[in-house]
C-alpha cells in the first residue's frame, strides 16, 4: 500500500475510469533553516536553502516586540484610559497556541511559518515554506508538530482567481524544522488537513479522506467518497470533503470528524488510525452543509465534543421535489434580526461520540461562529449571541451586540465576515468568552483627519460561558496606521487572536497590518 521515501501512490492508479487521486510524498532531507538574530537590529531572519533543491522563493523579517512600539493613541483615547499592552510587535496573525506558544502567519506578505512566545512577544523561530510553494493560507499544531497548508496563487481569469493550497508541510514545533511535505490536488480549502495525535487527516477537494502518519508522511489509509460525489467535484473551487476538527478519544484512538461528499453523505466521525467511520450524520433532504462555518468544539463539560453543523435549505430552484424536515428539537434563536437579513440558517448540535442530534437552533441569520466552553455551546452573529446548554439545548443567556453607528453594511461584529477565510473574531478559554466590542463611539467608517471626526474606540470584552456575566472590559487603543490611514472602525474592526497564559492577543487593525498587541487580562 506504501511506496518508496520518494512517494506513493494507490494500488489502482492508472487504470482508466479510476477516480482515485495520487499524493506524491517528497522526502526532502530536512531544512536546516537559518534562525539569525541580528542583536544591532532586533530582527529574526528567516528562508534557508534545502539541500538539493533551488534556494527558497521566500525570506522572513520580524521585528523584535517592544512595550514602547504601541500604536499611535489620540487625545480622545487616552481620555477613555484605553488599556495598556504589555508588549506589540508586528508578528503576523497568531493562529494557534499550544502551551505558551502561538504559532500563526508573519513576514512581509504573511507568506512565513511563525512560533512566538505569548508571554513576551518574542519570536522562537520563523522560516520560510519548502521550494516552488510561495503562498501560506494557514496552519494547524499541536505539542510536536506544526502542518503548514501552501500552494500558489493562479490569477488566471474569472473562477481561478482564488488561491489554491497544492501542499501541505509538516514542522518541528519545537524548532521550525521541516520534516516532510507533500504534495495534494490543487484544493480551495483553508487548511485541509488536521492533526490526530500521531496521525494526520487530510480532506481532498473529489470527497476522499487520508490518514498520513505525522512522523513521515506516509499514507496509512484512504476513505473513498461515493462515485457520484467523486464525479461531479470541481477542484479548488467546491471541495466535496472537509476537516471540521477533533471528537472524542475512543480507546486510545483520536477521531476525526469530517465531512465525506456534503451533497450524497453528510459529516462523519472517523478513526484517526484505520480511517473506519465511528458514524455518519446525514445532512436532511434539500438542506446543504456549510462546511466553513461548520466546526467541533469542546464545551468544557467531561471533555465532550459537540460538532456544530450549520445547514440551510437549497434554493428552491435546485430543491428536490420532497424536502425533509429540520432535525429537532427546533429551538428559535434569541438573536434579534436588526439588520434585516433575508439569508437564514438553522446550527444542528451533534454528539461527536454517537453522532445523534441534541437540539437545532433555528434562523439564525447573518454569517456565524460556534464556540463551546463551561457546558454550553454558543452561537456568536455579527448581531448577537445566543448561548445554551450543550446537552440539550435549554437556554443559558444571550444578547445582541450593540453599536450607535453600526447598519446593515457594518453591523456591530463584522469581523464575522472573515471567520470562513481564517481570521479568528472571538475566541472561547478557560470558560470565557473573549470579543472586541464597539463603544458608542466608534465610526462606522474610516474616520477623518483632525478633532472633529476623532477615532471611536473598542473594547475587548470577556464574558462568562454559562451566565453572560461581563467579567472584563479592556479598552483598546485607537489604532491609526500613518502609513495607510486605515483606524479601527466598524469597517476595519480589530479582532481577537488568542487568550492565553493570562494574555489576551488582538489585532488592532483587521486587514491592514501585522501588528499584535498582547494585553493582560485582570486576575
């Protein structure tokens, strides 16, 4: 079933009409990548050559962090007594912690494999993505490794102008040194691939789902999607499977859960170690899955896993002639629809053990994020949050994010625009549920120059997970980058990396600038 250490393939490749896939494994001796800390400077470089191989396309620098490189603070903020940052530092975006490291994107174009140390804001190490894989579209880790996703960018007319992910590369998370990659289908998905203890779980774009063994690399296992499903796929553009996050351990063994060919199965909970399906939900008769949106979390209760699949019904012009009915309990959403959307969805709980359904919550409307945490699963909108008992769905507490300036077109969180592509907008720890709210103040827009049209502020907010109770409220600078004259408004809102290590790590500025802030939560 396995090749050779230059690649592998299935037993029934080549032969006609097969839809199986290949997945050629390079086995590149590992990266011996320059960590250069230029003391005079304050910068980390990263970008080494691979033996045998071109040198790479990409070098990193990062800036050491510095308690006195915050942002520039008006007038108007320092009379909010905004928070100050215990250090900030143009890193990238974090995406991970493990411990106390974050792992995340950096360097000039965010195209650079990044570990920092959360407490001090200093960089354990950066390097750059093997050879002829420029363009880095997120990252997944855990205590031993780091599975970087990579690919090129085609630009090649109308539908190809999205990236495309064509590799994933493993890493030491200890030392950022490559250990293997290889090479996938061209797929659309963010980060395809997921760590399962000793394993990794990849979803291809045709619905087929492998298990490598994370030391090597090598395939120990494939699941394949249905004929129909594999048929009718359309690479990088709609995948048919997907990685949604982890279940629960059932006899030593991680599961894996996943969605196998969206439109014919459903989401499917699989063992790490022989790829055997635990179970299958299947998505009701004229619903569809929306596999970004979708996720697993932990709600913090025994170690239970929840898996929130979000589904909304097909368009009457592609429905079938019989549509099932949503699975229940139906539980109408608390989330007050103040913007008007007309688009709605409905976020099923499932048990990721057994796979049954506890409880449907039903329209929710606008673009959404589940988070679990003490017990309960919540559902965050760019209009509110609607938070409940995991287990069966009974009401805990809600409420709707409020802002004097915020519309249809910049509603109070709309962060939760680019939770599908990556960006974290609110993160769940240690029982509390951390965002980056407006004040009264804050601007829909850009505001202008001068005191007349000063900069509103926001507030990272934590909340408790079970009763809503506001534990902390950390005023954030009014960030203005001189350079682009973008500021934090209800267009460019800031957004909450990570919580950890007593830490709280914000963006300032949504899109515009690798700044990262880390402020200090109160104890």
């Amino acid at each position: 079933m396995l090749g050779s250490g230059h690649g592998f393939v299935d037993a029934d490749i080549g032969k006609r009409g097969s839809h199986s896939r290949v997945i050629a494994l390079i086995r590149r001796p590992a990266a011996i990548t320059a960590l250069v800390m230029a003391g005079s400077l304050g910068v980390v470089a990263c970008g080494g050559q691979t033996v045998g191989s071109e040198l790479a396309s990409v070098s990193c620098s990062l800036p050491s962090a510095s308690a006195s490189g915050s942002p520039v603070t008006t007038a108007a903020a320092k009379e909010q007594s905004v928070a100050v940052p215990v250090w900030s530092s143009a890193i990238g975006r974090p995406s991970t912690v493990v411990g106390g490291t974050a792992y995340g994107t950096g360097g000039a174009a965010g195209d650079c494999i990044t570990a920092i140390d959360v407490v001090t804001g200093q960089v354990d190490w950066t390097v750059a993505p093997p050879p002829g894989h420029p363009e880095l579209f997120g990252m997944v880790a855990d205590a031993s490794t780091v599975l970087a996703v990579t690919g090129a960018n085609p630009g090649n007319g109308p539908g190809l102008d999205a990236p495309t992910v064509n590799e994933i590369a493993a890493y030491n998370s200890a030392t950022g040194r490559l250990r293997w990659d290889v090479s996938i289908p061209d797929d659309g998905q963010q980060v395809p691939g997921l760590l399962a203890g000793s394993f990794v779980v990849v979803a291809e774009a045709d619905g087929s789902l492998l298990g490598l063994s994370e030391t090597s690399g090598h395939q120990i296992w494939r699941d394949r999607p249905p004929k129909a499903c594999a048929a009718g796929t359309q690479d990088g553009l709609q995948p048919n499977a997907a990685v949604l996050g982890l279940g629960p351990v059932v006899a030593g063994v991680p599961t894996v859960i996943a969605t196998s060919c969206a439109e014919e199965g459903g989401v499917v909970a699989i063992d790490a170690a022989t790829g055997t399906r635990r179970w299958t939900w299947n998505v009701p008769k004229g619903w569809e899955l929306d596999q970004q949106m979708s996720n697993t979390d932990s709600t913090g209760a025994s170690g239970a896993v929840t898996v929130a699949a979000v589904i909304s019904l097909i368009p009457p012009a592609n429905a079938p002639a019989t549509v099932a009915p949503a699975p229940g309990p139906l539980l109408p959403t608390k989330i007050a629809n103040v913007y008007g959307y007309a688009e709605t969805d409905d976020v099923v709980m499932v048990d990721a053990l057994t796979g049954r359904s506890f409880w449907d919550l039903t329209n929710v409307v606008g673009r959404l994020l589940p988070v679990g945490g003490a017990g309960s699963m919540c559902v965050l909108t760019d209009a509110g949050v609607d938070c409940r008992r995991a287990t069966d769905g009974a009401a805990l507490w809600s409420m709707n994010w409020t802002a004097d300036n915020a519309s249809s077109s910049h509603p109070a969180m709309q962060c939760m625009d680019q939770v599908g592509s990556g960006q974290s907008c609110a993160v769940a720890a240690s029982g509390l549920l951390y965002v980056a709210l407006p004040t009264a103040s804050t601007p829909a827009y850009l505001p202008l120059p001068g005191p007349s049209s000063p900069p509103g502020t926001f507030a990272v907010t934590s909340l408790r997970m079970d009763t809503g109770k506001v534990v902390t409220k950390l005023p954030l600078p009014a960030f203005v980058d001189v350079q682009t004259s973008i500021a934090t408004s209800l267009s460019a809102p800031p957004a909450v990396l990570i919580a950890a290590n007593g830490l709280v790590l914000v963006t300032p500025d949504y899109e515009e600038t690798d700044i990262v802030e880390a402020f200090a939560t109160p104890k």
